[in-house]
C-alpha cells in the first residue's frame, strides 16, 4: 500500500472511531439526560402512552389515569386535588412532574427496578405495561380535619404517628387543584401556570415541609426545657423570671407577652416558665445554658440535618457556631433570631417526645403495589437515634400535659383524654401580625397522635392571635379525628 493509501485509510479509521465514540456518547452517557428532557416529545408520549399507577389514600385513589381519544392516550386526573396537592403534587405534559408524582416516578411509570418481574411477564404475556400502585400513609379522616379546620387561612398542619412516623396529614393553604395542570389543553395550562407563579400566596408550595422555613416563637422552648433537664435540672427547679430580661452587650431588653409578669417574685420553677410561656424565664436559661447546649439539643431533634419522606423537605436550622452572639442566644432560646423551622419539623420534636425521646424517621408512603395488588415494597418504620433520655421525655410529657390543662393552651382540651402541647406566637416583622403555632401529642399517656400547626400572620385574628387563641382550637379537631379514625 502506498503513502496516499495509507494516509486515507488511517483518516477513515479516525473517521469510524469518531463516528463510533459520538454515538455511543449520545446514546448511552447522554441516553438519561435526554429521556428526561422536557422537550424530548417522544419521551412525553411513552410516560402518556400506558396507564400511569394511581396514588392511594385509604381506599380511594386520589390520583389515576383515564383513556383518552387524543395523542397522549392517558388522561391524569385528582379526586379531591387541592386537598392532596401537598402530597400528590401534579404531573404535567408541559412542567413534568412535582410532589409523590415525581418523587415516585419509577414506581408510577412502571421502570423501577422492583417491578422488573412484573414488566418480564407483561412482555410474555402481551398484556400492557401499567404502573404500580402507590399508597400513601395519609388517614382520609385526619387530612380532612386539617383541611376544615385550617379555613381559609394561610398556613399548614403536619400529623403524625409518633410510634412509626408515618404522616396521618399534610395540609398547606393556600393550594392549588392539579387538575389544571396535568390536562392535555397546553393554552389553558399554560395559563393555569403563569396564574399560579403569580399569585403572592405562592399556592405550589408545600408550606408543610418547604417553602420558607418560620420562626417557631415559642414552641421552641420545648428544644430549650429538654436541653435544660438533659444538663441535670428537674421541672420543679427554681429559674429566674424577671418582668424584663436586659440583654448582654446590647441596649435591649426582652419582655413577656402583653407585658406581663411571670411571678411576683422574679423567679418560678421550670414547670411553671413552660406552662405559662415565660419569655424572660427562657431568655435567662438560654444564656444560662448557652448556644451550644441549645444547638446540641436542636440538632437532636433533627435541625441541620437532610431530609426526605421522600419528598424533599426544607431542612430547619439553629443559627450556626460562632454566628450567635449572647443576646442573640437569648432570643434563639425562645424560638426568635435567626431559628428556622418546618411545621414538619416541629411536630416531629413533639412526636419524639411522645415516644420516649426516640425520633421516628417520617414518612408519607406506607407501600407500593403492581398491578394485581401484591406488595412490591413497603416503608419500615426505622429510628434516626435518641434525642433525649426516656427520663426527659417523661419530664416534659407532664410539662406539656399541664400547658393544655392550665396554661396557655387550654383550647386544645378534650374531655377523656390527656393532651400534652405548647402554643407559640412567633414574631415576623415589626409590620405584620405574628404567626400562631401550636404542636401537641394525645393521648399523653399513650400518644398515638402528635401534630403541629402554623397560621400565618394570626389568619382571622391578624395582630390579636396567639398560638392558643388560633392554631390550638386546629390541632384540637385534627387530634379528635386521628383519635376517632384509630378508636
């Protein structure tokens, strides 16, 4: 062979090599990339072309897929959608897919890796492929109290079992009916889109477990009285309770609610500072104890730390070391500053107590099915650690008991039963109402139920709201439906 012919081949082989290497670039290294790209059409009718599992709630299904005559083939639809939204999310032609819809994907589609059985005998048999079955943990009984209580007001409901973490409800308003979103009409969900993103009410965000994170005002001082009696102090231990607390290195001075005087004395035991929500009580033993117990103790219950059920869900945070000085310790101490919660977060602190100071890891799917109903998966219940002693957890089960029977969350009794709770009124900006918050557990001698709620800006009762006044009466007719539901 001569130069030239030589030269030729080698530029071919280059060539073949090249042509080779590219498509197995672009169809295997970029094969995930460009099935999950919006505008990749043929994958838009592959995930439209077969039936799309529902998602369960109890017996009924609160999101499925209908036949319809267009190019898509399936329809998917939402009983009940704004109710679910939170939790469901929507699946769209146009947005994809957000919420359990796309969190459980795989399993919805029918490709995850535990239903390879069920699409090998499909492929034998000749019968459709079809998604599986998602079922969440929701009780239908519980998530509509939370609904009907919450109103018309903007804010969320977490309610959990505290034995396994499983979420019995998950409400955030205001929502958004999904429906709109998952029609084939691109126009009309389009608009039903931009309508959405421009609402100042922000309806897509699960206020429940994302979002913007709030301040937990006084429910805080739960995380404040368990650092307290992990360090060796007991409910009846004498703390001091100025009528004003003057803050170290700084001009301010913190007070109590409405102005009030927490004891006649300037001091009260630590029993006492919690049922009455002594603000300058807690700023003293905050400073007492110290931003690092403090943030021990939050990072306890789950702050600062990643979290999914399996949606992602918005970490909480304690302000982090060396970015909190005394004065601000003292107002972190009572659920101010720069301290950031979930409702989420906040029912989990309350249902970790309820069991014993282990924190059950939450979750919202209970099981997954194919389509002849067998069990292809389940979610165990598992503990993520201890975050305070049997000991504590009983100190402040009696504390919070009598928060509900004599303190400031009264409104949550219920006659039989013992509830255990603590309200908060979390300040915003000096413009705008406060939040009302309330987080409870019942029955306090075996909890089978703990919920947190938030109202934002005091809903209906704007600057005259406080958690007792607002978001006790909520958790009240979510308890009592959890209770009935398990009776």
């Amino acid at each position: 062979m001569n130069t030239p012919l030589r030269r030729l081949a080698a530029v071919v082989i280059v060539m073949f090599v090249a042509l080779m290497g590219s498509a197995t670039w672009v169809q295997y290294v970029q094969a995930p990339a460009l099935n999950n790209d919006n505008r990749n059409v043929r994958t838009l009718y592959r995930e439209f072309d077969h039936p799309r599992g529902p998602i369960v709630v109890g017996d009924k299904a609160v999101a499925s897929s209908t036949p319809v005559d267009d190019s898509f083939g399936y329809l998917r639809s939402y009983a009940d959608g704004p109710t679910y939204a939170p939790a469901t999310g929507y699946f769209s032609v146009i947005y994809g897919a957000s919420g359990i819809e796309k969190a459980m994907n795989t399993e919805l589609n029918g490709t995850a890796d535990s239903l390879f059985y069920s699409r090998v005998r499909d492929l034998i048999t000749g019968k459709q492929p079809e998604g599986a079955s998602v079922e969440l943990t929701i009780v239908p009984a519980v998530q509509k109290a939370a609904w009907d209580a919450l109103g018309s007001q903007t804010g969320a409901v977490v309610a959990l079992d505290p034995r396994t973490g499983a979420i019995l409800a998950m409400v955030s308003k205001p929502s958004y009916d999904p429906n709109q979103l998952a029609s084939h009409d691109t126009a009309a969900v389009r608009q039903a889109w931009d309508t959405l993103n421009a609402d100042p009410t922000h309806p897509l965000v699960n206020r429940a477990i994302a979002g913007d994170t709030y301040p937990p005002g006084s429910t805080f001082k739960i995380v404040t009285a368990a650092a307290a009696l992990e360090s060796g102090l007991t409910p009846d231990t004498p703390i001091a309770a100025p009528d004003q607390l003057p803050l170290p290195q700084s001009s301010a001075v913190l007070g109590n609610y409405g102005g009030e005087s927490c004891s006649p004395t300037g001091a009260q035991t630590l029993a006492d500072a919690l049922r009455i929500s002594c603000n300058t009580a807690f700023g003293q033993l905050g400073l007492n104890l110290g931003a690092d117990a403090l943030r021990k103790q939050a990072e306890a219950f789950g702050f600062d730390t990643p979290l999914q059920i399996p949606l992602r869900v918005t970490q909480s945070r304690f302000p982090p070391d060396g970015q909190i000085d005394p004065p601000q310790t003292a107002m972190s101490a009572i659920g101010q500053y720069d301290v950031r919660v979930t409702p989420l977060q906040v029912a989990m602190i309350t249902a970790t107590i309820a069991d014993d100071g282990r924190r059950m890891a939450p979750y919202l799917v209970k099981a997954v099915r194919n389509q002849d109903l067998t069990v292809v998966d389940t979610t165990q219940p598992h503990s993520l650690g201890r975050a305070i002693s049997s000991r504590t957890a009983a100190q402040l089960t009696a504390m919070m008991t009598e928060v509900v029977q004599s303190g400031t969350g009264t409104a949550a009794q219920i006659p039989g039963v013992a509830v255990a709770g603590k309200t908060g009124t979390a300040q915003t900006t000096s413009d705008a109402p406060p939040h009302a918050w309330f987080t409870a557990f019942a029955p306090a001698d075996n909890p089978t139920v703990a919920v947190a709620v938030v109202v934002e800006h005091g809903g209906d009762l704007g600057n005259e709201a406080t958690g007792g006044r607002i978001a006790a009466p909520i958790a009240k007719a979510v308890i009592q439906a959890a209770l009935g539901a398990r009776s």
